[in-house]
C-alpha cells in the first residue's frame, strides 16, 4: 500500500506501519510500500508505540506529505579501544 492511500483512508491521525519497500538518497530514507497494521488515535498510545517500535516497524503521522526518514549516523569515537 502506498502513502498516500493511507492518508486518504486515515487523514490527520497516527499509523503503524511495517516498511516493505524503501530506497536511500544521501542521508534520507525514502519510504515507497508500507503494511497498515493499524491506526493509532490516541497520540500518547502512538508515543508508545513509537518508543517499542523497531527495524522495519514505525509509527507516522497521515499529515505529513511523505514518509521520508532522516538516517544519522552514530559518532566514531577516537583513541585505543
């Protein structure tokens, strides 16, 4: 299912979602497929849920125009190990 499928059947709520396609441009993810697992109405619910998420799994909002993660990366650290 695509983003914009989702935010037709469920505007301006919170969505857990499962990440099936995606592809990276520079230092953003750029999300093509998702799986709806269910919407989220209550916004501490979706705080929680966004807290336990993990890998492929992620709690967005439908009022944001794409899903587009942004990737950071972890500081080296410097000195002997």
């Amino acid at each position: 299912m695509n983003w914009q499928e989702i935010r037709k059947l469920y505007p301006d709520q919170y969505v857990l979602v499962k990440i099936l396609k995606s592809r990276t441009e520079g230092n953003r993810e750029i999300i093509e497929d998702v799986a709806l697992l269910r919407n989220i109405t209550d916004p501490v619910e979706a705080t929680r849920e966004l807290t336990r998420s993990k890998g492929d799994t992620l709690v967005y909002h439908t009022g944001n125009e794409e899903m587009v993660l942004e990737i950071r990366t972890r500081p080296g650290y410097r000195g002997v190990i």
